[in-house]
C-alpha cells in the first residue's frame, strides 16, 4: 500500500517518546519531512539519536502547550505522558498537555489545511462495562480520580478534535491506542510490560498489583504504527474514533508467568495493592479498523516480548 509520503511534510508531537520515535522512523522510511517536536518530558534524545542525522529529520524542542508556527502537510499528535505514574506526577500539567496541546495543533492544521491525527487511548472507555469496547461505547469514568487528568484530558481532546471536524470541517483522524509495548519504552515508566521485564532481568520480585486477574490487550508497536499510518492514508471523509489495539486478552498472571518464561528469571511475584481506578478488563473490538484499513496485529505476545525483552537486556548490559 502507497501511504503518498514523498516529500509530504509532517509534524510529529511527542516524536521523541516510545509510539513517536518509531513512527518518525517509519515516516522517513517512507519519504517524508518530518519535523519532531518534543519536550524530553518522558522522550529521549537517544530515542531518536539514529535519526539526527537523516536529511529530512528536524528536531524541535517545543511544548505543546504553547503554539508552534510551522508549514506542514500533516500532524500526528502525540504529545502526552502515557504510564500512570508519569501522567499523575504533575496532573494538571498532564491535562494542560491534553486540552491546550490539542487546542493549539488544531489550529496549527486549521491554518494550514493540514489532516491531524490524534492519539488517543482506550482510557476515554475508563473501567468498562462493555466488553470488548467498541467505538460506540461511551465508557464509564471516574471524572475525579488519580487517572482523570489523563482519561478526561484525552477525551476533552476528542470533543475538541471533532468540533474543528464539524465547525471547520478540519480533516481529523482520532485513533484510540490500546496498551502497547515494545523497544524504548521508558525501563522506569512503571507500565506493566516494562516493569515486568526490567524486574524479571534484575532479579528483583515482579510487582503484581491486585490479585493479577485485572486483564489488558497488548500490541506490538510495529502493528500500530502500521494502522497509525493506513489510517492517516486512508481517503475521504474519515474522522474515527478508531480503535487500534491486538484483541488478544491476558490477566496480569499470565503475562508474569510469561515473562518469567522467556527471560529464564527466577524472580518470585510479589502482590501488591491494586491502584486506584485500576480497569478491571479491556480488550479492543477492532472490526473498524480490519474494515476500513485491512488492517489486524501480526506479532504475537510471545514474539514481541522477545523482541522487547532484547532491548532491555541491551540495555541494562551497556548502563
Ligand atoms: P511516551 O511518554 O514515551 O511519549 C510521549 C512523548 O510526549 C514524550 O516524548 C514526551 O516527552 C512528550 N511530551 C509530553 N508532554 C509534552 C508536551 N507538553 N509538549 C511536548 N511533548 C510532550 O508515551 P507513548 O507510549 O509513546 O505515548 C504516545 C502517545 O500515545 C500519548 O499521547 C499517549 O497518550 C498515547 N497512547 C499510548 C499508549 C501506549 O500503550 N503506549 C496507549 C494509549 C495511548
Ligand atoms: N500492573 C501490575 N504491576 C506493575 C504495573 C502494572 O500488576 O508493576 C498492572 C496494573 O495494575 C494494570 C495493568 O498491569 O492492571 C496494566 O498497567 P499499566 O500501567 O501498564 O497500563 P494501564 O493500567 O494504563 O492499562
């Protein structure tokens, strides 16, 4: 499929985070200018040190918060701290980053007629009582817990994306990204499959919060990018939600157990509190998304843990 990158000039907020560095890889692979916006809250200059030196790769340290005057042809809007424990360090900066940040790239688009693409998160579904969730589902959320400068602040996001698509007929596309995981992720961002992983290789206990039969879908970061960029390709009148996420479904157990297996750890697991407003279970319908970009997840749990697992081994190895 020709996702028509050549020379298109794209914005990527956040680029310099875990989704953002993988996607701004992708998207010179495939022929554009991309410019890379960042303010190194959670993202790292090393995420994309391999990309300094391409041609057509531009580093902005820029928050999003505040406006940014560029001329681009498309903008991926993925400025925000994703792990619970880095979205509800600073929770009304987190909010800021969600409301104004979107605020401000829509008006970037709006100015320059860009398509913009929003990354948002099945959080918008809170602890669901529809399962699967499909895009139809308006979820079910604490609006003043730990958790709602993050969820409220992406769906705040949403109503503002989808007000510039019906007041200013903006071209928005809204993606709504299940739990993902792969090389560089942050080792401390406190995610499930990064701890597990960093815990499992260091020999230290594996921290299972609750009774570990609270489930999560997880996807391999090469599979969403892929959708990130079929959906962003896709032509007419396409504004989304659309879920992205693998449908398949484990408890945290499982996914302990698993880790235990592959990094040959002898690590013991240890229970602890289940945090506040803690999703019981979630897991995409992705019908949409199969629909209307051909798209599904082809790297299985096992063999995109491998692969993460690699990454952190390197890691620890040359720290
Ligand atoms: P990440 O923390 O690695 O990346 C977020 C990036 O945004 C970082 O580089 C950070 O420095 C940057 N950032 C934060 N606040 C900023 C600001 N005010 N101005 C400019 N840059 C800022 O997380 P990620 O997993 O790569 O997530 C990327 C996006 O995808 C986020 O919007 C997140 O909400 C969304 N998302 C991710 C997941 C997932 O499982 N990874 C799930 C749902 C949604
Ligand atoms: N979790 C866990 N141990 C950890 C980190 C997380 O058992 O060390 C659990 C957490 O309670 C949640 C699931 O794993 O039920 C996914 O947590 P994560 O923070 O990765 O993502 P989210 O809750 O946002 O889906």
């Amino acid at each position: 499929m020709s996702n028509g990158y050549d020379r298109k000039r794209v914005l990527v907020t956040g680029g310099a985070g875990f989704l953002g560095s993988h996607l701004c890889e992708r998207l010179l692979k495939d022929g554009a200018e991309v410019i890379c916006a960042d303010n190194y809250f959670t993202g790292r200059r090393a995420n994309i040190g391999h990309l300094l030196n391409h041609s057509s790769f531009e580093l902005l340290r820029h928050d999003v918060t505040f406006p940014l005057y560029v001329e681009v042809d498309q903008i991926y809007n993925l400025a925000c701290p994703a792990s619970p424990i880095h979205y509800q360090h600073d929770p009304v900066q987190t909010t800021k980053t969600s409301v104004h940040g979107a605020i401000n790239m829509l008006g970037l688009a709006k100015r320059t007629g860009a398509r913009i693409l929003q990354a948002s998160t099945s959080e918008v579904y809170g602890d669901p009582v529809v399962h699967p969730q499909t895009e139809e589902y308006w979820g079910n959320v604490n609006p003043i817990g730990p958790r709602a400068c993050y969820d409220e602040g992406k769906r705040c996001a949403e109503t503002l994306f989808f007000d510039y698509y019906r007041q200013f007929q903006l071209p928005i596309r809204v993606v709504r990204i299940f739990n993902t995981y792969g090389p560089r992720m942050h080792p401390h961002d406190g995610r499930v499959v990064s701890n597990f992983i960093m815990q499992a290789l260091t020999h230290q206990p594996i921290t299972l919060y609750g009774d570990g039969s609270q489930t999560r879908s997880f996807c391999y970061v090469d599979d969403l990018i892929e959708g990130f960029v079929r959906f962003m390709a896709l032509d007419g009148d396409e504004p989304g939600p659309l879920n992205l996420g693998n449908p398949g479904e484990f408890t945290m157990i499982e996914l302990a157990e698993l880790v235990l297996r592959l990094t040959g750890s002898r690590s013991a697991i240890l229970h602890h509190p289940l945090p506040a407003d803690d999703p019981r279970q979630r897991r995409p319908d992705i019908t949409k998304a199969a629909q209307k970009l051909d798209w599904r997840p082809l790297i299985p749990l096992e063999d995109g843990l491998e692969r993460t697992i690699a990454y952190f081994r390197h890691l620890i190895d040359n720290s």
